[in-house]
C-alpha cells in the first residue's frame, strides 16, 4: 500500500467511529459507474461495500457480487476480476 492510500486510510479511521458509521450521509453527489471495473471511487475512496460468500473449510472469499457501493459517497460501481488484471 502506498503513502497516500495509508494517508487516506488513517484518515477515515479518524473520520468514523465504527465500521458501521462509514456510510454516506446522503446519496445526492453518488454516481452510477457500472460497467467498468475499478478499485478507486473519483471522490479518493479506497473502500467498498460488497457482499460476498466465504468458503466455510477455509474462511477465504469464495464468491462476491460485482456489485459494489463506495463507503464514503455511495457511488456505485463495478469490483474488479482477476481476469480484469491480465493483458490482453
């Protein structure tokens, strides 16, 4: 993780009290990005809302939904594959 994703990072720790705080207190300036994918929201946010299933053997992620709302701002967007990282 790079200095300023750490920064960013410290940031909203300091910002919300609880992981349940870190939602948008409104949805008004939330985009709709869906389509392509992507690991930063345009408002700086590193962090997304997703639902996922864990494999009950060994706990890792076993399914997500593609799905995916930004914890800062509500933007919707679309998480990324591994398929999404290899060149073409």
């Amino acid at each position: 993780m790079g200095t300023l994703q750490r920064e960013r990072v410290a940031l909203m720790v300091r910002r919300y009290k609880s992981i349940y705080d870190m939602k948008p207190s409104s949805y008004e300036n939330a985009m709709d990005l869906r389509g392509n994918p992507t690991t930063v929201c345009p408002c700086g946010c590193v962090v997304w809302v997703l639902k996922v299933q864990f494999d009950s053997d060994s706990g890792d992620i076993a399914m997500y939904f593609l799905d995916m709302e930004c914890a800062m701002c509500g933007t919707r967007a679309t998480a990324p594959t591994p398929i999404d990282s290899m060149e073409v």
